[in-house]
C-alpha cells in the first residue's frame, strides 16, 4: 500500500481528492496549511505528494525548495489555478516531477500520479556502464578500463545523475537544484568546473569528450 500526502487548502477538493485515492487502494494522509503539509512530507514518508501551490502558513514553492534541501526525493506533483509558463518552470525547476493546473480531470491526475508510481516501483539500477566506465551505486566506486578512479561525493553524485538518464538534457539550473541543493556557496556555473573535472576522469580524451557532452547554451548530457 502505497502513502499519499495531500496538501491542499480547499476543503471540498480535498475530500474529492482523498476519496478517489483511497478508492484505488492508497494510504491518504492530508493537510489544509502548508506547515502541517510541511511537517507530513518530512516525517511521513509519503511515496507521492500532491501539493497545492497557494496555501496558508507556508506556501507549496518554498514546501518544495524546503523538501529537496534536505534531500527528501519524494515526487511531486503540483495543483494550482495558475497556468503561466514562468509559474510551470518555476515549480519544474524546484524539483516538481508534475504540474496540473485547475480546474483539472481527476482521471488525468490519477493518472499522472500512477505513471509517476509506477516510475518509482521500478528497481534502481545498482551498476551504470557506459563505454568503458562503471558507475557502482552499491560500493559508490567508478572504474574505467575495469581500474577505480576516485571522485568526490559531488563528481559520483553528479556523473550518477546524468547517467540515470541517459541521453536526457539537463539544464545547468536543473543539475544545480537536484545535486547540490540550493547550497548559497555554489553557483550554477560551478557545474561547468565539475564537468571539466569529471571529463579528465571519464574520457579518453577530455578535449573531445563522447560521454559528457554539451549542450549549447543550455546543459549537459551524458551519452552512453
């Protein structure tokens, strides 16, 4: 059985809400502030949180940006009447998997919400290769060539990152927020020396590398 956690400040939605998740066979847990909603997301260990962006107390932005500080990975998905772009990559780039705004089909947001289940019920891959390298989750140990080659906890995390996802363009402010954080010491393009770090480990030859590639103006990607 699977926990939802509700926030949400609108009384009539909420009920609707908990009922058609409770009907499907899920543990719902709600909150109508944002400091409850807050206080359910840290402790609970809810496996999907749907988060209205307006909410007393504590908005669900800074809910968000307060969750993937602490490293608290949970998916979510965003509700709220505003449909602005600004507002849509705002609440992507705090880390929101989804954005659904209202008034919506609560069949679509279900499922949204089981798609992003279903994603999360799959096993994690516990070894990554790409050309010659190795990334080992379990052991936290990177090889080329079959010889380890030491990274930092911020070069495992940030090569793990990309390689979960190969292919997949990130932006430099996407990798900022879901490796380091929001860290006020490190800015976005600190990501540009880490990847020219990394490429010294990962390529045969930095200077034209095959794995970590650029992407104009954007990001970065890992290709395998």
């Amino acid at each position: 059985m699977e926990t939802i956690l509700l926030i949400e400040d609108d009384a009539v939605m909420l009920r609707g809400l908990r009922d058609n998740f409770a009907f499907l066979g899920h543990r719902v847990l709600t909150a109508s502030d944002g400091e409850r909603g807050l206080e359910l997301a840290t402790n609970s260990q809810p496996d999907l949180i749907v988060l209205d962006v307006m909410l007393p107390k504590i908005n669900g932005y800074e809910i968000c940006r307060l969750l993937r500080q602490q490293r608290i990975e949970t998916p979510i998905i965003f509700l709220t009447a505003r449909g602005q772009e600004s507002e849509v990559v705002l609440g992507l780039n705090l880390g929101a998997d989804e954005y659904v705004t209202k008034p919506f089909s609560i069949k679509e947001l279900l499922a949204r919400a089981e798609a992003i289940l279903r994603r999360h019920r799959e096993p994690a891959e516990m070894q990554i290769a790409f050309g010659a390298c190795v990334l080992d989750m379990t052991a936290r140990r990177f090889t080329r060539n079959g010889l380890e080659v030491k990274l930092s906890p911020k070069e495992f995390e940030l090569l793990h990152f990309l390689a979960r996802k190969p292919n997949h363009a990130f932006s430099r402010d996407e990798i900022f927020n879901k490796v380091w954080g929001y860290e006020n010491r490190v800015t976005s393009r600190s990501i540009d020396r880490f990847i020219t770090t990394l490429r010294q480990k990962v390529e045969c030859d930095p200077h034209q590398p095959v794995h970590l590639l650029t992407v104009r103006e954007f990001g970065y990607k890992l290709v395998k």
